[in-house]
C-alpha cells in the first residue's frame, strides 16, 4: 500500500521515496541485520479462512474495482473481507499511507509526510462510502504527529462529510492517540460518529516493547477515557493482540483498567508477524481461549468482546455494534477454498 514514486519494488525494511517527494521505510521496520534465530513453526489450522464470494461481496468489489477505491481491507489481503463485505462494512484508512510512528508489530510504510495531507479526501471518502453501499464503515489512520493537532480537524471533516451525504450509515473512528491533546479528541468525537475507538494493542507491561515509544498503555486510556467523559453517547472501543508474551492474568488485569474507564466494546485477536523485521509470535491462542477470555469480558461489564484468532479490531464492527455477537465464531476452513495462511500476516494494523 505504498506510495513509491518508481515501479521497481521496495524490500522490506529499505527506504524509498513517496509520491510526495518524502522517504519512508518500507513495512516500518528497518531490516534486521543481527537478528536474534527465529524459530517458525507452522501456523495451527484455525488460521485459515473460506475464500471470500457471495452476491452482496461482488457487488462491493465491483463498485470498489470500477471506481478505483482504496479500502484497508484489500490492500492488507484481509481474510475477513468475505464476511464483512457481505454485510455492508469495510474499511477505509485516511491520511496516507506513511505513518510518523513505528510500531514494532505493525507493517505499515515509516516516515515524515511533512504535513502533506489530500484536501479532497474527505469528499472522496464519502463518495467511496456511498458507492460501496456501505451500512457501516470503520475509518482508520496512520499516525501524523507532523499535523499541528494530529490530524484531528481532517478526520472530523471525514466523518462530517460522510453524513452528510449518508446519514444513516454507521461510522466507527479508529484514531491515533493524538499525543493525549484533548481538544483534538473532542473534536473528533463531536463529529457525528457512533464510534470512537483508540487500540491499547497489548498489556501494559509489553507497551514499551511492542509500540512506538511516542505511544503509551497510559495514554491509550487518558484518550479513551475523555472521549467517554466528553461524550458518554458515544461507544468507546479498544483492541488488544494476543500472542505477543502477555500472560492471562496480565490480559484480564487490561480488561478492569478498560471497564475502570467505562469502556463498552473491546476485540481481541492473535497477533501475526508481518515481515521477519517484525516482533515474533509468542505463542498461538486457540479459539478455545479467546471463548474464555469473552466469557471473561461479558462477565466484567463489557457490552461486546469480539474474540478470536482472526478478529481485528474492525472485524464485523457492525454486528458487535448491534450487541450481537452471535456467529463471530472463529472462520472455519473449508478444503479447496482457503486463503494460504501466509498472507494473513500483513493484517496488524493499528
Ligand atoms: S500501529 Fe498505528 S501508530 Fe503504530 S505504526 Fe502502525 S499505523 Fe502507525
């Protein structure tokens, strides 16, 4: 999903130069030049997925093909998409594709856009959303600590325009932290949006290790929080990735800080090495596990937990939304139709 300026392919890990005339890291991380031996064991067979297909899922892709659309969805080979398409959601990521920030787990391009940002996108963004016949639309965004204030005017004319000119479509905002500034999270909050959702991505004591240093498991909360505060309307939302060293105990001490700040929605997912630049896997959760840890949640006061080894944090937003989680079940496999697991990897984003 980068933007290159060549057509020669960019390794993992180089740098290139963007569209914009700005360089960026491919996949985020730098190439690992003493990296520790990995060991790589296959992954279990809960990982792959029924190939996508369904009347409602072709009409989606044939408005997305014919009008050139951009969806998070596609450009990840997200094995999700299938299911989510088929119901009316998607996926849109806002700002670029370069992000400021370079999360180790996450494989999105690296950089300083030098406050670039498409002045047109919050137009075309809800044109996209009306031609795919969208019911819900999740909108996600690198990071742009370049912006003044994040970014957050931009993302609110984003959901704005959507509105307007779709009203009754469902907007969930997966934003950036904003460095903690709480008029950009008002501002964004304010817009119109049903959802509003920041990733706290793992336990605190792995926060260090597993994101940017500008990010921070505290943060996480003091942004969710005010959002509630400011708006208790709106549904807070948060997403973990499990398989990163966290301990069970560790996951369940996240989940009483998230309800400690009334948190409604949280998903929990397994987390996938994207490129060997990348954090490892720690260990795979059976879907055995992540039942239990929804079990966990539901008990302690969340409205939703959608858990589950393929589950990202926009992973049929819309039925979570509706407080049916019924049939999130874990995609099973089907022979002759799975999607080979090596391309699920490039799905951790934000
Ligand atoms: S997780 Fe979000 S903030 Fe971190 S590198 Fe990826 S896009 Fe940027």
């Amino acid at each position: 999903m980068s933007d290159t300026s060549s057509t020669k392919p960019v390794a993992s890990g180089e740098k290139f130069r963007t569209i914009q005339g700005t360089t960026a890291i491919k996949d985020g991380q730098k190439r690992r030049t003493s990296a520790e031996p990995q060991v790589y064991e296959p992954k279990p067979k809960w990982l792959r997925v029924k190939a996508p297909g369904g009347s409602r899922f072709e009409a989606v892709k044939r408005n997305v093909s014919e009008h050139r659309l951009s969806t998070v969805c596609q450009e990840s080979h997200c094995p999700n998409m299938g299911e989510c398409w088929s119901n009316g959601t998607a996926t849109i990521m806002l700002m670029g594709s370069v992000c400021t920030r370079a999360c180790r787990f996450c494989a999105v391009d690296t950089g300083n856009p030098n406050g670039w940002l498409d002045q047109e996108e919050p137009q075309n963004t809800a044109k996209s959303v009306e031609l795919m016949a969208l019911r819900y639309i999740v909108l996600t965004s690198v990071d742009r600590d370049d912006l003044q204030d994040g970014g957050a005017s931009h993302y609110a004319a984003c959901v704005r325009a959507i509105k307007e000119r779709t009203p009754q479509v469902v907007v969930e905002a997966l934003t950036p932290d904003f460095n903690g500034d709480l008029q950009a999270i008002e501002r964004v909050v304010d817009s119109g949006l049903q959802v509003f959702a920041q990733n706290v991505e793992t336990v605190k004591r792995l926060t260090h290790v597993v994101r940017d240093p500008r990010a921070g498991y505290e943060k996480t909360l003091h942004v969710l929080a005010h959002a509630k505060r400011h708006r208790p309307d709106v549904l807070a939302k948060t997403s973990l990735m499990l398989g990163l060293g966290e301990t069970d105990e560790e996951v369940i001490e996240t989940m009483d800080d998230l309800r400690a700040i009334g948190v409604d929605i949280l998903t929990l997912g397994q987390y996938l090495q994207p490129t060997r630049n990348h954090l490892p896997v720690k260990r795979w959760v059976s879907p055995e596990e992540f039942n239990r840890f929804r079990d966990i949640g539901l008990e302690k006061g969340f409205m939703e937990v959608a858990a589950g080894p393929l589950v990202r944090s926009s992973y049929r937003a819309d039925k979570v939304f509706e407080k049916n989680n019924l049939g999130l079940a874990a995609p099973v496999s089907v022979p002759g139709q799975d999607i080979a697991p090596s391309i699920i990897p490039a799905l951790n984003l934000n």
